[in-house]
C-alpha cells in the first residue's frame, strides 16, 4: 500500500510548524486535526475570529494568523474534521472523517496532541455553570461568546490571559480568586535569576497583571478552601483569604489549576511515560528532536511537555528535521545544522519553565478531592467515597479500581480522572506516582457508531495529490 512519508496528528503549533518543513523538505505529509481549520487551541480562530477586534486577544494570538496561512500554504495535505482514534505501531492510522471510518499508512508519524487543563476537583466543581478558563477561551474565540459577571478561581498564566482578554473586551468580571500559595514565591524566588534570560516571557506575565490590577476588579490572593455555591447550579464561589472568609455571587466560575499533556493518544500507543515531578503530571519520553520509545513516533509540542506556544512551535520545527533526516531527504550534519538555533531556544527556555512550574506548582489540596462525597469521575458518577471502597476492597492500582468501579470507562476514557485517581492511589498507598502508575488505553480513542465502521474508505499520497 502506498503510504504517506509522514503523517501529523494535531494542527496547533507544534503540528502546523512541522508540517511546513517537511513540506518545504518534499515529503509527502498530510495533517490529521479534528478541528474544522488549523490552530490547536492557542490559535482557534486565530485566521478568521468572529471577534469585532481580534487584536484584543493579545499580539501573541494575532501571530498564529500568519502561521496559520504559512501553513495552509505549505502544500501539506490538510484533513479538516479528521479524529484519529487508532494509532498503530506499524503505520496505520484509523480516524473519523465526514461520517466515516478512514484509513492511512505513513513511513513516520508525528503525535502533536497538545494539553488538556488539570482538573481542579473542588466540592461543586460539578455543578452546571462551572467550566475551565479553557473553555471560557474556546467560547471566545469560536463563537465570541462570553459569560457576564463571573468568577475566575485558580493560578496560572492562562488564568491571567483570559481574565485579561475579558477586561479588554469590556465583559465584567466578579472577581479573580487567586490560590498561588505564599510558601510558592519564596520557593520560586531562588529560579528567578535564571529565568530572568527570558524577560520577554515575564514582562507577558507581569502586564497581565498589571492589566488586571488597574481594571479594579477585585482580587482575593492566597485563597484556600474553595467551594462552588449552589444546589443545582453554580450560584458563586466560597472561600478563605488572609483568615477570612468571603462569598462572591456568580452564575459562572471558571476554575483552572495549570494545564498537563494530553496523555491519551500516547498511552494508548503504548509510548514510554514517566512521571514529571515539577510539573506533576505523566508525560512521554522523547528525545531532544522528539523521538519517542517507538522509532517512527515522534511527539512535539505541550503534548510532549508543557513548553508554550513558542516552544511548541520549535519542537515542530526540531521534530520535522529529525523526521526529513529519517526519510534519508537530509543528512545528520544537515538536520544538525537546521536545528541548531531552536535546541538553543529550547534549552534557554527550560530555566523559565522550572520557575513558572515551582511558582504555579498545583496544590495538594485542589489536585485531589478533599470529601468523600466530590466526584472524581465525571462520566461514571463516580465519588471519592466510591473509589476509596474500592480501594479498601483490593483495587490498588489505576487499572484494578477502574475494573472495580467503572472508573475511566466513560467517555472521556480517564483524560478527566486518569491524573487525580493516580493522585488519590498514591496517597492511599503512601508511594509516588511513578509507583502507582496509569490506566492502560486502548483504542478506539473516541466513541464509534456501527454506521460509521460500515462505511471504511482508505486515504493513500498518490489519491492526495
């Protein structure tokens, strides 16, 4: 069968940078994103905003337009509305497109999954009205939609930025619940010097903040105890600040407790992880040009390791010489050489990483669920109580207490419960993570209809010119 030269899963950053270099080097490379156009998450929209004045968002934002056309420039074939749910190690590609079961093989594959938001199990995190400042970006950014008056709960960059965005658009904000510990910037303090190298990176942080201060929205810092108010939905957030407790009313509260790699599509590979202690999540393990424990697998961008957009986008870059070097199109000195400057951006941006990880460390007491009543598994229904019997029953590793309880087996396949069951089984055991492990996957990586099965057409380069 002929097969494509490379075949790149995920059009964000990392994706759409590596697609125009192989496509530039002459290879045959097709990109797989389930979106209707290019730009991951960072740049949803980003070519055609239905926002009045996309430059609100932030010069940052703006910049994923030009790269959003570089690429769709690129010759690379692009398959819009393409879900892969199947990945196999000997080049097979199974994915959903148009209603129907498609299928490709490819000599390399590059895996640019991108992040996920770490869920934030707070008790009513549950409750309809409550969404992650994720979500509040996508609907943003896809629809121009927005939520008037409401609470923005947790610590981090991305917190900051749509807070910020909201502020720009002139959309009310009840109040920013910040719960970056004290303890965390006197920790971090010793990393700032070396993360000084990269004080254009600081400065973005910084100016939000500044941004947000001068609004005079009211901001709560230190914040602890969290709780989302209401019976059947989110009517406002509950919470201690500087030994004092407030309530601020609101139909809406957006959490966020930091981002980690999407894990699904890398775990159900079978792909080598280990566990990131800074930044407390599992990521796969790659090399420095993105090679994986599988030859022909490469992995790039946030889905490799948070690195930011810019980053993102150099590990593309890095990931596609490898690749072009591995289809025998460029020579090691070559790819070496073509490399060179972005290894150095990556490797000058790891002590800013190593400061933003310490300072926004996610907490123990928002990462696991502090009630026997919070729900764990969103899916299954499935509570911190339920999960403890099972585990006081003999499920004592990821796997045991999903076949005990159910837990992961829904929808979301545990890309939602999957961190904070290895997170509760390590305390439980009082071992680490590492330890303790994560659930195995498997494909199908989405849910399927028979119909869709019936209907299997196979995509080949020679049909994609």
């Amino acid at each position: 069968m002929q097969a494509f030269d490379c075949a790149i899963v995920g059009a964000g950053p990392a994706g759409m940078s590596a697609a125009i270099e192989l496509a530039q080097a002459g290879a045959d490379v097709v990109v797989l994103d389930r979106a209707d156009r290019a730009g991951g998450q960072i740049y949803r929209s980003a070519a055609d905003s239905p926002l009045p004045d996309a430059a609100s968002l932030g010069p940052d934002y703006a910049a994923g337009a030009d790269l959003i056309s570089r690429f769709e420039d690129s010759g690379a074939k692009h398959l819009a509305g393409a879900d892969a749910w199947h990945l196999g190690d000997d080049g097979r590609i199974l994915f959903s497109y148009q209603g129907e079961t498609r299928e490709l093989h490819s000599r390399e594959m590059l895996l640019c999954p991108g992040a996920m938001e770490r869920p934030m199990p707070i008790p009513g995190w549950t409750l309809p009205g409550v969404m992650t400042a994720g979500a509040a970006q996508v609907m943003l950014k896809s629809d121009a939609v927005v939520a008037d008056g409401a609470v923005f709960a947790g610590s981090g960059p991305l917190l900051y930025l749509i807070v910020a965005q909201y502020l720009r658009l002139g959309v009310p904000v009840a109040a920013l619940v910040e719960t970056t510990p004290r303890q965390h910037y006197l920790d971090a303090a010793p990393l700032m010097p070396r993360a000084l190298r990269q004080l254009g990176q600081l400065r973005k942080g910084l100016s939000l903040l500044r941004e947000i201060r001068a609004s005079g929205v009211s901001i709560y810092r230190h914040a602890e105890n969290l709780e989302v108010l209401g019976d059947e939905n989110a009517k406002g957030l509950r919470f201690v600040a500087s030994g004092k407790q407030y309530e601020v009313a609101a139909d809406t509260v957006f959490l966020h407790h930091g981002v980690q790699p999407n894990l699904n599509m890398t775990r159900a590979m079978g792909l080598a992880h280990h566990w990131n202690s800074a930044q407390m999540c599992w990521q796969v393990t790659v090399d420095a040009f993105g090679e994986s424990s599988v030859a022909h697998v490469s992995v790039a961008g946030d889905g490799a390791g948070i690195v930011g957009a810019d980053g993102a986008c150099a590990a593309g870059r890095v990931a596609a010489q490898n690749i072009s070097h591995r289809l025998g199109r460029i020579s090691r000195a070559e790819r070496d050489n073509k490399t060179k400057s972005d290894l150095a951006y990556l490797s000058a941006l790891k002590p800013f990483r190593r400061f933003i990880d310490c300072l926004y460390r996610p907490t123990d007491a928002l990462s696991s669920p502090r009630q026997a009543n919070t729900l764990v598994c969103r899916c299954e229904e499935q509570s911190m109580g339920d999960l403890r019997t099972g585990f006081e029953q003999g499920a004592r590793d990821p796997n045991a207490l999903k076949s005990l309880t159910r837990c992961g087996m829904g929808p979301c396949q545990g890309r939602q419960c999957g961190h904070l069951v290895t997170g509760l089984l390590a305390q439980w055991r009082e071992e680490s993570p590492e330890a303790v492990g994560y659930y195995r996957l498997r494909s199908p990586q989405r849910l399927l209809t028979l119909d869709e099965l019936g209907r299997y057409e196979t995509v080949t380069a020679e049909a994609a010119e």
